[in-house]
C-alpha cells in the first residue's frame, strides 16, 4: 500500500528532528533545584526541607508561576480525587500539625505527593508515573525524600 505525500513529509520532519529534546529542568524559573523541588539541597537533615513550602504566601489562583503550586487542603483533594482520579494512600503526620500524603491512581498509573501545612494549605511536592497496584506508599515517600528513611 504506498503511503500518501503528506504521510512521507510527516516522517520526513520527524526523522529530522533532534533525537535528544531539551530536558523540562533546563526551563525552569530561577531558584529551584536541578530537579525542581525546591525543597532539595538545602543542607537540612537527610530527606526533603519541607519547610520552604512554609513561606509560600500566594495560593490557588493568585499565585505566580515561579512559586510552587500550594491551595486549602479542600481545593487539592477535589482536583486529584475528580480530575486526576487519585485516591488518598497514606497520610503520615509531622510535627507541629503539619503532614506528608501520598496519592495515586492504579488506573493512570500516576501519583503525587501533598505537604500540609497547620494553616490548612497544602502543597504539591513531588509528582511522578509509574504507580501500579499493590505499591507501597511509604517507600514512595521515602524515595522522594520525603520522610526520613
């Protein structure tokens, strides 16, 4: 069956793109780590400085873009559980009334973890693919360094 011009100009233009894209970080507003999380590398104890997430004052749609998407606990629960599908896994608590939460959907595969703070805001910390059934929430948490080890 011979394929039609628009077809082989289609493949044409493929082939002759770059085989490595830049990656997503080498775009990323000033401020954050080489791998996004601003919590990362900031010479606190072993795992994650949740702590910077604390400072962030702008949220829902009043925030920026160069600040990390936060919202009231409410809002962010609404969006993963009706728009991404994922259900609450794990919610491990920290000190001072504040927590770590870890979500996912076994169906889409993908999960994300939440920082709340004692104020009621939470925060989007860390995101990923891959998730399957039977995943152990706290060893995501773990991995993300999010909870000590």
């Amino acid at each position: 069956m011979p394929l039609n011009p628009l077809t082989l100009a289609t493949l044409a233009a493929l082939a002759a793109l770059p085989a490595a894209l830049p990656l997503p970080q080498e775009e990323m507003e000033p401020g954050y780590a080489a791998t996004g999380r601003p919590m990362d590398d900031l010479g606190g104890p072993a795992y994650g400085d949740l702590t910077v997430f604390d400072a962030v004052t702008e949220i829902g749609a009043a925030q920026s873009a160069d600040v990390p998407y936060c919202d009231r606990h409410g809002v962010l629960r609404t969006v993963l559980g009706q728009e991404f599908r994922e259900r609450p896994r794990l919610k491990a608590p920290l000190e001072m009334g504040r927590s770590v939460e870890l979500w996912a959907s076994d169906p889409a595969g993908t999960w994300t973890a939440l920082y709340t703070r004692a104020d009621g805001v939470s925060c989007v910390v860390s995101s990923g693919i891959g998730w399957a059934a039977g995943d152990d929430p706290l060893a995501r948490l773990r991995a993300e360094k999010l909870l000590p080890v």
